[in-house]
C-alpha cells in the first residue's frame, strides 16, 4: 500500500483526524503556518552572504577595511566553485599570447593576487606558467590545490577580522522601505537574526536578493556539473596517452610537486577512439584536466543539463544522483583505456553539484556582450578583466581589457545590497566571461570594499562616492586601466 493510500485509510478509520496542534488541524493539512518565535540578535556593519569565490575576496576586503564584517557560508570551508568545479583559475592576464605584440597586462591584481602568491609559495599553486598550446583560449594556466585553497582562505579571513559562521544557511531577509536591516539564518545553534548596515551577496544562487524582493531571472541556459579528482592518475601518463592517439589539445608546463616545467594542464582534441569518445560524450566528460601533484588529477568534470531547474530541490536531487554516476562511469574509462591509470580512483568530489549560473540579479547596470568584446572601460570600473571563456571565437578586442563597473554591482531596487559573483550580467556570452572565477575575485573585492565604505560612512549604495572607493581599491593595489 503506497503511503498517500495508507494516509487516506488512517483518515477513513478516523486516526488522527483530529490531530491538532497550536489549535490548527495538522493530520491532512497542505500547509502549516509556523508560529512566531523571539531569534537572538547579532550587530555587524557589513554581512557578505557566501563565502565561496566571491564572498571570501568580499568579506577580507570588508574586514580589512575596519568593518566588523560576519560571513555566512552554508558549507564548512570557504571557496565556493573554485576549490569545487573549475578547472584552472581563469585568468589574471589578458589574452596577449593571442595579438602580435600584445602588452602582457596582470588585469587582476589586489587580494586575489595576493591570495595566489601565498597559496603558491604554500605550493598549492602553479602560479602562471604560459600555455604552450590553445593560446588563442588563455595564456596562462592557474591551476590550484583545492585542500590548501581552503586552509589559506580560513587563516586571511581570521587575519582580516571576519567573523566567519561557517555551517550557516541564510534563510530569509528583514527588509523595510527598500533598505535589508538583516538577515536569518539558520545552523545547530539554532536561527539568529543578524543586523548590519551594508549586504554583499556572494551566494551564486542570489538567495540573498531573491529574500530580500529583489527581481531576478532563472535562465538555465547552461549544464551543471560535478567535477572529481582522480588520484593514482599520472599527468605524464595522460599526456603520452594522448599523444600516442595525435589528440594533445590544451597543454601548459609549469611547477609541480616541487619541479618545474612539468605538465600542469592537459586537455584532448576529437580522440580517434570512437568508443571511447562515445561514451564520454554520453556522460558530458570534458578531457581537459589540470594538477599541481605528480599523482593527483585535480579536476575531471562531468556535465548535465539539469531537466527543470536549479532552484528546483527534487530536480537538483535527481541531477545530483545521474552526476554521481556518470563520474563512477569517467572514472571506469580512465582506468579502461589510460594506460597507468589502471589504479585510478576518486579521490575528491564536490559536496553538491555546481551550477555555471542559478539567479541572475537585475543590477543597475547589465554588462552587454558589445561591453566584452570592444574592451569598454566605464568611468566607474571597479578592476579590470581581460579573459572569455569562449575564445578563440569570441576574445576580448586586441588581447584587451574590459571593466567591471560600480553599477553592475548595486542591485536594483534596494538601497544596500551589492551583488558579486556569477549572478550578474544577463546576456549569455558576455556571462562567458564575467562569471570567471578571477572575474568573481575582483568583483568581490570591489563589493566587500564599497559595502565596508558605506557602513563607515552610514551611506546608501548610491550616495557612495564612487572616488572615494576607486581611492580604497588603488591603496589595495587594485589595477585600473584609468
Ligand atoms: C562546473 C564548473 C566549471 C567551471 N570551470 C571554470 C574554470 O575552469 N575556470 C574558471 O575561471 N571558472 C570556471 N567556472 C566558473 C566559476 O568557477 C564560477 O562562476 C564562480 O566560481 C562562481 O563564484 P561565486 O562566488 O558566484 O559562487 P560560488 O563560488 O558558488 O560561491 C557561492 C557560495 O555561497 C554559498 N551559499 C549559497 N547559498 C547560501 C546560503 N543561502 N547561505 C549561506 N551560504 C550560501 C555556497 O556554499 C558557496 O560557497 C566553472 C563553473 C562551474 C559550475
């Protein structure tokens, strides 16, 4: 007897028809209205919800700038996407390997830079050795250790005074007259009420925005993904591998378990074993793969068009378990058919599926493909960006920069609330670009800066002068074109 029938013979036989509690019938109800109850409140200037690539860049920024600033992750380490689902840190430089006599320009400079120095010299980072080969895609490959990524994050945050709740869900936005006063959230401690003068969203997902009225799209216009690391899985052995089968694609040298001029980045052309092509086709493995081990495949992804939406659980639950299999069937293949990867197993998974894209936030300004590719520079640009996801056939005017300005990151309608990572920029291609993770760094710096500001200074998002931040983000060693 299936549960609803099973409820319904309950109900017939009179059991527990008249189950009541807080005088409302609960036995065959479809809703429940939950009562009020006194929350715990807690005082900061500035809240950055989301500790993942954004938010961790917003909330050292806002901590360093004096701001008693709290951090609210839903996880337990801070990161986000970019210790879960990329595969190299796409990019500090322009695309200048791409232009005959092209400067070579460090666009993203400040704390994102910083951070990369100390996970290098942690030997968590390759730092930027240049690709040898698809150099008209990026010119450098970053690539990371997830682990110590997550160690680093913790001890700059602590350094920088955050208050970080880590475990920490943020559920739901105190609003009046268009202004946040704060926010819930919820952990084993309990729910907490968390005022503050100033809110970064840094969710990916908007949640913040979308509790807090502000409008939003779903555009679900790309895959999703898990991505694993694979250990007992030699680069070395992937790279002879490929090149026995002419398939070498993307490929960069760089350090690697203390060595230098090791293969750091690996990535297949069209393989000419149809069956094996096949089937990673079938379960959306990209071939491309970075390492900062001799042992250790950081990153092999697995794609899936989620049948719904990401903001939908049951659809997300379904998306989780068809991911989870398709990267035990990529894992499989390796060990099939790369010689030296017989003993391959997976070593690390990410705690949910990523998303490329979940709420995109209507802000003052939306950066518009033409903005991308013309290399516009605003005369409120907040950093400087000069990479796009879908080079070589759409790159950045003569290996140029573009700029990310203050507008695109007050959400409309709401006196102060910033928005920083993916969930900006509507336009598709132009989102190709503004989502990456270097890009998401930078804007999260901008953002934790200008919310400290405001909080500082009592003001609006809007009433913030915008050279007085440009001031701020120059001191911090943030790099403007102007
Ligand atoms: C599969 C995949 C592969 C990619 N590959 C690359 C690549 O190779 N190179 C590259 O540069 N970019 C890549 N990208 C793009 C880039 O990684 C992401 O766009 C970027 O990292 C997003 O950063 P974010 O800060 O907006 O979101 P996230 O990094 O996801 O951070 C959001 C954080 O908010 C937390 N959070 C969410 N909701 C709540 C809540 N209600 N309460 C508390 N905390 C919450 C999350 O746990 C998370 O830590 C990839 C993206 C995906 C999905």
């Amino acid at each position: 007897m299936k549960r609803r029938e099973f409820s319904k013979l309950l109900l017939a036989l009179g059991v527990g028809a008249k189950t009541t509690f807080a005088g409302q019938s609960i036995a065959d109800a479809e809703t429940y209205e939950e009562p009020a109850k006194k929350l715990p409140v807690r005082h900061f200037d500035v809240v950055i919800a989301g500790g993942g690539t954004a938010g961790l860049f917003a909330a050292i920024a806002a901590g360093r700038q004096g701001a008693k600033t709290m951090l609210i992750e839903s996880k337990g380490y801070c990161g986000g996407i970019a210790v879960e689902g990329g595969t190299a840190i796409h990019s500090f430089y322009n695309l200048y390997t791409a232009f005959e006599g092209c400067k070579k320009i460090k666009a993203v400079q400040g704390i994102p830079e910083e951070f990369m120095d100390k996970l290098t010299a942690m030997g968590g980072c390759t730092g930027y050795p240049e690709m040898e080969t698809a150099r008209d895609y990026d010119s450098v490959c970053t690539a990371i250790d997830t682990e110590l990524y997550k160690i680093l994050a913790f001890r700059m945050l602590e350094q920088a005074g955050v208050f970080v709740a880590v475990n920490t869900l943020l559920t739901s936005a105190i609003v009046h007259n268009a202004r946040i006063q704060g926010v819930i959230t919820e952990s084993r401690s309990g729910r907490e009420v968390i005022m503050a003068n100033s809110f970064v969203d840094c969710t990916g997902y908007g949640d913040l925005c979308a509790h807090a009225g502000a409008e939003f799209t779903v555009p679900n216009d790309y895959d999703s993904c898990n991505s694993f690391g694979l250990a007992n899985a030699s680069i070395d052995d992937y790279y002879k591998f490929l090149k026995s089968h002419n398939a070498v694609g993307q490929m960069c040298r760089g350090p690697r378990s203390g060595e230098e001029n090791k293969f750091v980045r690996m990535g297949a052309e069209q393989l000419d074993i149809p069956e094996l092509q096949a089937e990673a086709n079938k379960i959306g493995m990209s071939m491309i793969t970075t390492t900062v081990h001799d042992n250790y495949l950081m990153y092999i992804k697995c794609n899936y068009k989620i049948p719904g939406t990401v903001l939908n659980r049951d659809d997300v639950a379904r998306a989780e378990i068809e991911i989870r299999n398709r990267m035990a069937r990529a894992a499989e293949l390796f060990r099939e058919y790369v010689p030296g990867f017989e003993k391959a197993f997976i070593a690390r998974t990410s705690p949910s599926l990523c998303i490329r894209r979940g709420r995109q936030i209507i802000c003052d300004y939306d950066i518009t493909h033409e903005d991308v590719i013309d290399g516009r520079h605003f005369d409120d640009d907040t950093f400087v960006y000069g990479f796009h996801d879908w080079a070589p056939r759409y790159q950045i005017k003569e290996g140029g920069t573009y700029g990310i300005p203050y507008r695109a990151l007050c959400v409309q309608d709401i006196e102060n609330l910033y928005a920083a990572g993916m969930m900006i920029t509507s336009d598709h291609r132009a989102h190709m670009s503004t989502r990456n993770t270097v890009s998401c760094m930078g804007q999260g710096q901008a953002a934790g800066t200008a919310a400290a500001l405001c909080a500082i200074k009592n003001c609006g998002t809007r009433d913030l002068k915008y050279l007085d931040l440009k001031r701020e983000l120059l001191k911090a060693r943030v790099y403007f074109e102007s």
